[in-house]
C-alpha cells in the first residue's frame, strides 16, 4: 500500500508524492513516485517523463503522511 506524503526538502518547496514504504531508522534514501508540487504541477527541476525521484533523508526536514480524506483535499482538482 503506497502512503501519500509531503516532503519538506531543506531550501526547496515541498514535495508530494507517494512512497511504498515508510523509512526506517536505518534508510539514507527515499524514493518518492509521482513527485509533485503540493498543488499537484510539475516540479521545474524535473524532466517532464519523471515517475521516480531518490532523495537523501538528510536533505529532508520532515515528511508529512497523508490520510485518504486529507489526500483528496490537498492534492485533488475538480473544475466545474
């Protein structure tokens, strides 16, 4: 089951994205599928074709983990 979270990265906006698993204690790394600006855009330092990004998790702050209902509110569009 994929968690939904939002990255806080030192000097950069936050990211969103999904990640497999949550990082233990003894991870260096994270990988995030779907990276994203929280609003859902591209993130302009990516290539457009991007499904997976590896992020140290010393550039990281914290990561924020997502419910289903905040996931919706946060990161859904509907245009009416």
């Amino acid at each position: 089951m994929a968690h939904t979270v939002i990255l806080h990265i030192a000097g950069e906006p936050s990211v969103a994205g999904e990640l497999e698993e949550l990082p233990k204690a003894t991870d260096t790394i994270v990988m995030v599928m779907n990276p994203r600006q929280k609003d859902g855009k591209d993130l302009h330092y990516l290539d457009n074709n991007v499904t997976k990004v590896i992020w140290p998790l010393n550039k990281i702050s914290f990561i924020e983990i997502l419910d289903s209902a905040s996931e919706d509110k946060i990161i859904g569009f509907v245009r009416e």
